[in-house]
C-alpha cells in the first residue's frame, strides 16, 4: 500500500515539475522586436526601451537617476500619485514633470496631459510610476496606438504579456484601452516625439 502511495506521489510530483518546465520554456520565448527592450541600469529597475526617444521604468533611484541621464534622457514623467522624484533627482540637469495618476480611477485628462508631455519634450523621455507596470503601461499603450498606430489588440498584448508585472486586479485599465477615442486623442496631441 505505501509503494502504491509513494509512486503516486512520485508520479504527482513529476507531473507538476513538468507543467513547471513547460511554463518556464513558454516565459523564455524571445519578445517580439517591437515591443519594448529591456535594459539593465543599476537604480532603475523594469527599465525598457520604447524607441530612441522613450524608455519606461519603476521607481528610480538617486543613482538611477544618474545612470538614466547618461542615456541622455531630459526629462522625466512620473506617473505617482503621491511621490515626486524631487529627492532622487537632486543635481541632476533633468525637466521634472509629475502628472499624478490614479490607476484605478483615470481618465482622458490624465491621459492626454501625459501623452502631451511625451510628445513635445525636447529631449528623451523616461516614464515612470512606482513599480513601471500599470499606469506607465496603460500611457505607453495610448502611446502606442495615438502615436505609432498600433491597434488596441497589439497595444494591450505587450501591457499584459511584455513581463512589466502588470496587475490583472486593474481590469479597469484593459476596459479603458478597449474604450478610448483614439481619433481623438490623435487630434489632441501633437510633437515631435509623435508625428502625424
């Protein structure tokens, strides 16, 4: 009866190590060249590259900071609601915007004050929020569609599946991107980092 209970456990055990491997192997595929490139800096965690003129990230540091600048970035967009980067960024030669947004609660306002900060900056763009998922996500994904045309499916599989740790318990996020006039927006932003 034990060596019964035993190979069952066994077999158990094999089976969820195998369900394991096949997930790791399917996490490990290559990501697609056009979405955003991951980099590594040291202060800047989840920092990716969206083109030569706009990068993403979490939360950087006062080193971060630095280390962003030497990319030539000039300004930087952070998305918190209730921390500027005023502390992090001291001495550093950078425009400061924060347009405070609240991932559960947004809308076009938010939206449209941050896309226009992208799109006419003079320099490269980071943006930020506290961990570089959710509402960076949701500005890079009107990003995304408002500037480089993509569509609201090729927007919204690289927010949830380009491994920025989005949180699905933000269902308000995929709702908005499915919703928002987009002809509109276009109409309402314009710049040099997004051409008509």
């Amino acid at each position: 009866m034990n060596n019964k209970r035993f190979l069952l456990l066994d077999i158990l055990l094999l089976f969820c190590l195998s369900l394991f491997a096949c997930q790791a192997e399917a996490t490990d595929a290559p990501r697609p060249q056009w979405w955003a490139q991951p980099l590594v800096l040291e202060g800047v965690p989840n920092l990716h590259r969206i083109n030569e003129r706009l990068y993403r990230s979490a939360q950087p540091t006062a080193v971060g900071f630095r280390a962003v600048e030497s990319l030539g970035v000039g300004t930087v967009l952070n998305l918190r609601q209730y921390h500027d980067d005023d502390d992090e960024a001291t001495g550093i030669d950078m425009v400061l915007k924060h347009r405070w947004v609240n991932t559960s609660d947004f809308g076009d306002t938010e939206m449209l004050d941050a896309l226009q900060t992208i799109a006419t900056a003079d320099s490269p763009v980071l943006v930020h929020c506290w961990h570089g998922a959710d509402r960076t996500g949701t500005v890079i994904a009107l990003y995304r569609m408002v500037c480089q045309s993509w569509s609201r499916e090729q927007a919204l599989d690289e927010l949830q599946h380009g491994n920025y740790g989005y949180h699905a318990v933000f269902d308000n996020i995929p709702a908005y991107l499915q919703q928002v006039d987009i002809a509109k927006l276009r109409r309402q932003v314009s710049g040099v980092n997004c051409p008509r």
